[in-house]
C-alpha cells in the first residue's frame, strides 16, 4: 500500500480522471486547503504576480453555432469582461442560427445592449463536406461568400485575440494571431442509449477538433473536461487551462412581484419542480419522468415543469413510471419550451426545488442559477456535477441518474425537509457569491495577457537571434 500526498492542483486531477480506480494500490491524500481555496489555480496566481508589460486590446468572439447554455455563458463571459476590462474593444461575429435562436431574446440583441459590436459570421464549409455536385449553387453565391469569408478572416486579424466559444462544425481559421477555443464537451464521442451525433460524423468532428488543438489554445471549464481532452485526443501535448463557469442567468435576484408576474403570463400555478433541459438523449428526461412518478404519490399537487429549447408540446399525466399520458387540461407534467433569462429566473424563484438528471455534461447550467438563487437542488452524481460540490462548495441531494428510485428519493428528501433544503440553498447562495461572472472574466483576461505576452517574448527572442 502506498501514500501519495500531491499539491492542490494534481490531485483534483487525479480524483476527475479515475486516478483512484487506475492505482487502486495507492491512497490519494488532497491537502484540506484544496477544499478552502474554490478553483485555485496556481498558474493564474502566478500571473496576476507577474507584471503583464503586454496587454490584449481588442477581441473578437465568435459564435457561428450554440446551444442554448452555449450562448448564454458566451454573453456573461463578454458582459464579465465589460466589467473588469473596460478597455476592451469586442466584436461579436455570430451565425444565422445564433442570430435567430430566440426572437424573443437573442444573443445578437442582448450583446449589442451591452454596447458590443455584433456582426453577421459568413457561412462556412459544412462539417458533413456535402458535394457541391449534389447541392449546386450558383456562381454568383459562391463569389459573395467567399469575398465574405475573407472580410471576415480580415476582420478577425484586426483583433489582439479571437476567442471561439463553441468550435463545433467550423474549421479553424488562420489569422496570425492567438485563436482561443472553448471544447465545451465531448459528448460526440459516447453513446449514452442514443446517438448524441450522426455517427458517420464522429471521425469528422475528431478530425476538426484535432485541427484545433494542433492550431489554437484550450479552454475548458472544469477538470472533468480536461481529463475528457486527454482520453479523446490521447496524444496531444496540450493541457487545456481549467476556468469554471459561474451562473448562466443574469445577476441578482428578481423581486417577488414580478416573478408573480412572469409565473402568471406563463400560466404557472401552485407548487411545482422545474427541470430546465433540452430533449437530448444525454438529459436523461426519461429516467427523471418516472422518478416523478414516484415523487407525486407523496404529492398529488406538485406539478413537474420542463423548459428548454426544443420541449414544445409535453403536457401529460404521470400514471404509470414508464411514459407520461398526453391530457387536454389539468396536466401534471408541462413544457413551455425555450424561454427568456427573465422568465427562467422567475421560474427558478417560484420553484420548490430545480432537478438536472443529466448523464452527460461539461457543467451544471441550472444547477448554477439555482445555488445563486438560493433554491434547492437536486442532481446526477457525474464527475462534473459533483466537481461543483467539491470546489464551490454548494449543497445538492445527488442520485445515480440511471435509477428512477434514486431520483425521487433524492427529490423527496427535499420536499420532505424543507428547513434543511431552505438552509442548505442559503449555504449554496453564500457560496456562488465568492465566485462570480468577474472572477471568471478577469481569469480569460490574464489567459488573453499571458498569451500575448509569450508572443511579444516570443519576437523579442527572434530579433535578438537575428541581429
């Protein structure tokens, strides 16, 4: 038997990675202070020490594609950086899709509120390389696009930095200048009952991903995630830098007459739980269904409420723990689809308790919104969601996502204990105030700095030789 006694940095590694499981022989010991200091990261600490003689002026944010946690994180981040970097000139280049999302609330309409730049991102290839042949365009679409996509690589090489959120089915491009991306997961690359992607598309979107790390600087944000870089690309030399997201929904809490106000609009009454996700094989909504099931012999009156993009049209009875029944009135299971930052948050505010059942994530979205709002929660035990508990110190009933059983308990035990559930959201609202959307923006502005400061050195040493 052996004892290992690792730094604070390493052995948060080795605990998301399965360290334990590969070395069963040898016990990790993870020094007391790792559980002190939420997300410690030492190479940062190091940086804020260091002068910066080199700062980043000006960034581009590209989002040609998103979900809908995606975009959001994407507007804090930038809304984040406003905040700490003022100085900052941000140009925003976002997709048709983007663009379109959400009539209601777009991406493009609540950066440009901020006072950042939005443009319109040309298109480019498709990552299903579909044949020209086969889907012909005419001459004339090809010349303005491609006269687009080169004002667009310009646009970018006018930027210190070009940071690309969500790198997914776009090709990165050659600029000159430091690329950042965000790999927000890897789900392409299980198989969690359904296929998450078309699977002929797996070896493509490696491909481009590969393409990336071989090109650009990796951030992710949690070491999960890191640890689903190296088994996905095994033999890449790039350890991505690690900053954690905060909340996705806007800052502070919404006062109760106008949650009233939001829950009426929206039809919402009485006690309910809310499940803020979309319907991908990966949410895991059947399992949390039928622990639904169980949760409402208990109480007949608490209703389940879905929201997210693409939940349109659920509106049924819980009879049996397999499937729901569609009713015409009176449902105890209701979806209202993709909804605004507002009325999420007065959905999260009017909620007993917010349930995440997931299998498969890089982050907890709505987990985060509730602990900031100090509402309940309960959720899968997967290594990402559980990093939260470990590092922020939030609270959590946690279930094994693939047991209905679990999953009601783990709701019950809320609904049954309401002082406890109340403190323990309080706990976690205390928590998420030590960790904001300015922590994290100051973190990508140092990454930004360091990046640019090893180019400025990287010159220095090049002249130097030459002459």
């Amino acid at each position: 038997m052996h004892v290992l006694w690792q730094d604070e940095t390493v052995s948060i590694i080795a605990a998301g990675c399965g360290f334990r499981n590969a070395f069963p022989e040898v016990i990790v010991i993870m020094p007391i202070h790792v559980m002190q200091r939420p997300y410690a990261n030492q190479a940062f600490a190091r940086n804020r020490a260091k002068k910066q003689d080199c700062v980043t002026k000006s960034l581009a944010v590209v989002l040609q594609d998103s979900s809908t946690g995606g975009w959001r994180y994407t507007c804090r981040l930038i809304e984040g950086l406003r905040s700490v970097r003022p100085d900052f000139k941000i140009t925003a280049y976002l997709g048709r899709g983007v663009l379109s999302i959400d009539r209601t609330e777009s991406p493009g309409g609540v950066l440009a509120a901020m006072g950042v730049t939005v443009k319109r991102m040309p298109p480019t290839r498709n990552l299903d390389r579909r044949s020209t042949g086969r889907f012909a365009v005419s001459l004339f679409r090809k010349v303005v696009g491609a006269f687009a996509y080169r004002r667009w690589i310009q646009g970018l090489k006018e930027h210190d930095i070009s940071l690309f959120a969500w790198p997914f089915g776009v090709a990165c491009p050659q600029t000159g200048k430091p690329i950042v991306f965000v790999p927000h997961d890897f789900n392409y690359t299980h198989f969690v009952g359904s296929f998450v992607d078309r699977p002929q598309n797996l070896s493509l979107m490696k491909e481009q991903h590969q393409h990336w790390i071989d090109n650009a600087h990796a951030v992710v944000s949690s070491e999960f995630i890191r640890c689903e870089f190296a088994r996905a690309f095994p033999d890449s030399n790039q350890v991505p830098h690690v900053i954690p997201l905060s909340h996705l929904g806007t800052a502070g809490e919404m006062k109760q007459d106008a949650v009233h106000s939001h829950l009426e609009e929206m039809q919402i009454h009485g006690d309910y739980i809310l499940c803020l996700n979309n319907l991908s094989a990966h949410k895991n909504l059947g399992q949390v269904l039928s622990g639904f099931h169980y949760v409402k012999q208990k109480f007949p009156k608490t209703r389940l409420i879905i929201a997210g993009h693409g939940t349109e049209g659920i509106q049924a009875n819980s009879n049996v723990p397999w499937y729901v029944d569609h009713v015409d009135k009176d449902a105890q299971i209701l979806s209202l689809g993709l909804r605004t930052d507002a009325e999420v948050k007065a959905l999260i505010q009017g909620a007993k308790l917010v349930i995440n059942g997931s299998v498969y994530e890089a982050g907890n979205g709505s987990g985060l919104d509730a602990w900031a709002l100090g509402i309940p929660v309960a959720m899968s035990d997967i290594p990402a969601f559980t990093e939260h508990i470990r590092r922020l110190g939030v609270r959590a009933e946690t279930f094994n996502p693939r047991c209905c059983y679990e999953i009601a308990n783990a709701m019950l035990r809320i609904l049954e204990n309401p002082v406890l559930a109340s403190f323990n959201a309080t706990c976690s609202k205390e928590a998420m105030e030590k960790y904001t959307w300015l922590e994290v923006a100051e973190r990508y502005s140092q990454f930004f700095d360091s990046l640019m400061s090893n180019i400025k050195e990287l010159r220095m040493d090049t002249h130097s030789k030459v002459a």
